[in-house]
C-alpha cells in the first residue's frame, strides 16, 4: 500500500506551503447513505423477504391476480371464437397486439442496459436497482410475448415458428424478420432469466443462512446451489458475470433492432426507414427507464430504502430518460426531415398524415408525452421532486404506447389504396387483453418482491459500501462501521 | 494432526484485514486454503495466489458452437425444403444472420451459465465447512480462512498461533462431517 510522506521528511517552509495551498477536500459521494455497516444492508433487504407477509400485499396480489384473469378471458374467449374478436379489420392487421408487443419487449431494455451496459461502463449506482429491473424485463418480456404467439391466430401451431419438423416437412422462411423476431424474443427471455438467476445466487445464499423455518431452509437452499462465498466461486461468479454482462449488451441492442426490423423490412411508407433500429433501441430504453422509475419509487417508500436507493440513483436515471427521451424526439423530427428531402410523395404524405390525419390525437399525445415531458428533467428541482417525477415517468409510459400505436397503426390504415382505407378502433377483448397484461405483470412482481431478495445485496455491499475497499483502510471514509452504529 | 478434522477457521472483521490475511497465508507457503466472504472482495483472488478464471473458455466453447449451430439449421432447412424467394440464393451467410447472432449469444451464455456451476463443483450441498457453527456470518459480514489439515504445511499448534498472529479471532476446527 502506498504511503504518502509523512510529514517528518518535509522542512517546514515547505510543510507551511503545502498547508497553505491544500487543496479542498471533497468527499467522494456516498452510494448507500447514513454510513451503513455490511450488516445493516443484509438485514434491511433480507427483511423484506423475511417479515410477516404485509396486508396491502395480499390485497394488491389478489386484485392484480384478478385483473390478470381479463387476459386469460380474452385469450379464451379469442382462441374458442376466432380473431374476429379483435378489432382487426383490412387493411389494418396489425392492431394492438403488435403495439402492445413492441411496448412491453421495449419496458424490458432498461433493466438489461442497467445490467448489461451500465455493468461494463461500471456505473456504481446501477447496483440499487438492476436487480428489481432485471425481475422487470423478464415479467415485461413474458407480457410481450402473449401478444405476437395469440396473434398467429391457431395458436396451437405456433411451435411452427421454431425449426421443428413438423407433419408437412416444411421448415421456417429464415429470411423473415418475423422469424428472425421469434430467435431474438426467446433469446432475450433465456439470457436474461439466465443472467438474473446467477446474479441472484450469492443473495439466496445469505437468505439460506439466515433461515429460521424448515421450508425457507429448504427453499433457498436448493436455490442457492449450496453457494458458499469461497473466494474461489467469487473468482468464476465475477467473471462469468462479466462476460454474461458483454453477452447481453449485443443481444439488448440486437433485440429491438430486429423487432423493428419487423416493420422497416417492409415497403410500406412510415415504416421502410432506416432509423428504425437505433430510434427502436433508444425509445425502448426510454420507456424500460420511465417503467424502473415508476415501479422503484413507490417501493423506495413502502420499503423504506431511501439510504440504498438514494435521490442520487434517481438523478441518474431522470438523466438516462432526459437523454434517451431527447434522442427519441430527435427521431421523429429526423423522420419528418427525410420524408420531405427525400422527396417521396408516399413518404411525405405517411408522415403529414400522422401528424394531421385521422389519428393527429395519438400523434401529439405521443409528442406531449415523449419530446416535452422528459425535457422537464433538464431542472434539478423537478428531478428532486419525486412525486413530480414519479407523475412524468408516467406519461413516458403512456406515450412509449402511443408512440408504437402511431408507427403501427397510421401507416397500415391509411395505404396505398384509398378506397380500402379504414378506421380502425379496438375492441372490448382487445382493451381487457391487454389490461390484464398489466395484471399479469404486478402479479408476477409481487411474487418477486415477497420471496427473492429485491436489491442485489452482495453488489451492494462490495460496490457502494466504502468499507468494501481492501486497499485504502487509512482513507478516512473506509472506516467499518458496526452493526450497533445502525440507527 | 487429527484426521477427523477438515481444517482450521479463522474470521477477520474487516475487508481490508481479510486482504492482508491472505497474502500472508499464500507467502507462508499454505496451498491448500479458501476464503469465505460476503462479496467479491476486490483483487483477493490474486492475494491468495489463484489464477485469472478460466470461465471464459466455456462461454467462448457455446459462442463458437451456438453460430455453428445456427448455420448448420439454416443451412440444412434451406436445402432440405428451398423456399425460392425473390431469385436469391438459397442460403448465404448474410439473410439469416440475425439467427446465428442470436444462437450464438444463446449457447455462449449457456456455457457461461452452467461454465460458472461446473467451475465452481456446484450444486453441492454438503460442504465441511458448513460444519461451523458460525458459518453463517461469512455470507452477512464476516471474513474467514479455511486452512485444511490435508495441507502439507498444515501443524495443528503452528497454524493455529499463525491465524492468530494475522489477526484471526475465533480460530476453531472443524471437524469434518460424520461418514456413514
């Protein structure tokens, strides 16, 4: 350990200098506030798991169960009548369904781009959140997936998509970006289970070892593969993490690049750009981001983790919603400058259509809730304001869903041909489906937030506890506080 | 020397003592030692003497055969049934790129995946040191070395003092687990 000199060896004068001329010593920013010991962190998080099951988490489980069961209906009902059920109707076949595929597979980004990129560009504060944000995307990609695998219409053919022999011996049309949809969507949902699952293991370890009843005993044993903290495991965890984080880097940038291939792959005007895929990739890490704030900051609260999740974590993602909402608006204006420099009539009357045709409503809800909203983050006082915040992070969700409503439907209702132009408006199975898949998604996290630790405890503790550096023990920040210092 | 025994124990309190332990143990000549902490503790591995991981070389095995892999369902689909489609060649390396992308992001984080369990012996459940009664804390916030008896350095007096001359409280034996 280098030692600075001390102030023997220096001659006076010289010592009067250094005094003099000291620079101001400003204290490195505290992750975890209020000087917390390693322990304080175990029992607050594993504390969420381990209290009496709280009475607003049997409600909120049983209403958002409840409301879960409007998708099941809707797929029952659609499934036993035939998708004439949904508001589909020539020439727009791609209603909400498809928007609401694209909304929910672009929720999930944020939580592999806190875990994935962040981790390599070792961002710090990403460890408070990414593994509520991890549980987000899987849940989010599970939503989404609904929606495309009822969409074929005879679901029971859907194992079709995968290159599985079936009766007629005919195989899938690899050059379908729908196709290509099919190995990124799976892809995604496997590596992020993958990559949350071994992430998790070291925590479910602690919660094995501090187990009292025989089921916990049992439960997080067999989860936690009989994890022992040897610094030998350490050694292939960090780096298999590592790699698994430069692993899912590509996979998160490469999933939503071809869920818009889906669209841009075609020659329908508003749709054959090429912007779509980086527009596609920062809208969805816009959205994902806006969904992390609406979910952490009510949990901040109930739970109490203002010490972990501090206002400085949710600086940092106001920020990454500012500059991804920021590159979305960029986007839209990009696609309105083409559309006339390119000079295409069919482009250019897509895009005036869209902004003044028959769907002008979505399109400036979509502007209100996209381009203005976010841009209210460039203001410390908003940004520390979290109700204020918490109320935007909505309207980012509400118009992330518009904007995929505006993409999908105005250009398919408005095509080539006028005399088969339509209106087209959902109907009440397509509303209910799609409320349930919110349902669906509380429900799952809830299970989530009641039995798997919520914030990833050993990151925590090695990343944004000071006391965690084994080189600096001298520094005056890197004292090891106690448990009895706890409050 | 008790053959009974799997080895002695020491915890330390902080993450800095712990760094230190180890590599006074790994310069006293021990081999055959582990070290428990409640996290990765930064560069500890390469205190007590470990190399880097060899990790990568699972996931760099399921890389190469998730885009083998890839090419090869391609491949053989297209020849098997060729969908004709616009006068292009029945396969190429370029159309469905997309899947050997994502196969092989697929396989190589399965290999890392399951690279990390194998590498790691688990899932093993039944472990000596889980013996101590104070196991526990290493995965809360205490830091502990495990010096097995089966170490060729191994002295049951001489170990114990020198655990404790490098700052380890508590040091105890642990008896290895009963055998049927």
């Amino acid at each position: 350990m280098a030692h600075q000199a001390t102030s023997a060896d220096i001659p006076a004068e010289a010592q009067a200098l250094i005094e003099e001329a000291k620079p101001v010593s400003i204290p490195r920013r505290a992750m975890v506030e209020n000087n917390r010991s390693y322990h304080w962190v175990s029992e607050k998080i594993c504390g969420i798991v381990e209290q009496k099951t709280p009475m607003w988490w049997w409600l909120a489980t049983g209403i958002s169960g409840f409301v879960a069961l409007y998708t099941l209906f809707g797929l029952v009902y659609l499934v036993s009548t035939g998708v004439g059920v949904w508001g589909l109707a020539n020439p727009v076949n791609w209603g909400w369904a498809i928007v609401n595929f694209v909304f929910w597979i672009g929720i999930g980004h944020a939580g592999t781009l806190i875990s994935a990129i962040l981790c390599l560009l070792k961002q710090r504060w990403r460890t408070a959140v990414n593994r509520t944000a991890e549980a987000m995307t899987i849940f989010a990609v599970v939503c989404a997936g609904i929606f495309p695998l009822f969409h074929v219409g005879r679901v029971w053919f859907a194992w079709w998509l995968f290159p599985l022999p079936n009766a007629n011996w005919i195989w899938p049309n690899f050059r379908s970006p729908l196709e290509w949809d099919v190995f990124a969507v799976s892809t995604y949902f496997t590596v992020s289970l993958l990559f949350w699952y071994m992430g998790m293991v070291p925590d479910l370890g602690l919660l094995r070892d501090r187990a009292k009843e025989t089921w916990r005993k049992y439960f997080y044993g067999v989860l936690a593969m009989g994890w022992r903290n040897s610094v030998k495991h350490w050694k292939n965890y960090e780096m298999a993490y590592l790699v698994l984080a430069g692993l899912s880097t590509p996979l998160v940038l490469s999933v939503h690049t071809i869920v818009s291939f889906d669209f841009a792959a075609s020659i329908l005007p508003g749709w054959h750009t090429t912007i779509f895929p980086p527009y596609f990739v920062a809208g969805a890490i816009f959205s994902g981001f806006g969904m992390v704030l609406t979910l952490m900051i009510p949990l901040r609260s109930i739970f109490k983790l203002q010490d972990i999740i501090t206002q400085y974590h949710i600086d940092c993602m106001c920020k990454i919603t500012l500059a991804t909402g920021s590159m979305v608006g960029y986007a839209y204006a990009m696609e309105f400058f083409i559309a006339w420099y390119g000079a295409n009539s069919y482009e250019a009357f897509a895009f005036v259509n869209r902004a003044f045709g028959q769907y002008w409503w979505a399109y400036w809800i979509m502007i209100a809730c996209n381009v203005i909203s976010p841009q209210l983050f460039w203001f410390n006082g908003i940004r520390n304001n979290t109700t204020l915040v918490w109320v935007i992070s909505l309207f980012v969700n509400v118009g992330m869903w518009f904007e995929r409503f505006v993409i999908t439907v105005t250009s398919l209702a408005n095509d080539f041909l006028p005399s088969s132009w339509g209106y087209y408006s959902p109907t009440l199975v397509d509303i209910y489906t799609y409320i349930g898949t919110f349902g669906l998604f509380t429900f799952l996290f809830l299970l989530f937030l009641r039995f798997l630790p919520m914030i990833a405890i050993a990151e925590i503790k090695a990343l944004s506890l000071p006391q965690a550096d084994p080189h600096n023990e001298d520094h005056p920040q890197n004292a090891n506080p106690q448990p009895a210092e706890d409050k | 020397m008790s053959n009974e025994s799997y080895g002695l124990i020491a915890t330390f309190d902080t993450s800095p003592a712990i760094y230190k332990a180890a590599k006074k143990v790994n310069e006293a000549g021990y081999t055959k030692f582990d070290i428990y902490t409640p996290f990765p503790v930064h560069g500890i591995e390469y205190a007590m003497g470990e190399k880097r991981s060899f990790l990568g070389g699972f996931s760099l095995i399921g890389g190469i055969s998730g885009f083998a892999i890839g090419m090869a369902i391609v491949a053989f689909m297209n020849f098997d049934y060729p969908l004709i489609i616009g006068g292009k060649p029945i396969f190429g390396p370029i159309f469905p790129f997309p899947i050997f992308y994502e196969l092989t992001i697929l396989c190589a984080a399965f290999g890392t995946f399951f690279g990390m369990f194998i590498m790691n012996n688990l899932p093993r459940h039944n472990h000596p040191v889980f013996e101590y009664k104070d196991f526990g804390k290493s995965s809360d916030d205490k830091f502990m070395i495990v010096i097995e008896t089966s170490d060729p350095e191994f002295d049951e007096g001489k170990t114990k003092t020198f655990l404790e001359e490098i700052g380890g409280t508590e040091v105890t034996l642990i008896d290895a687990p009963e055998k049927d």
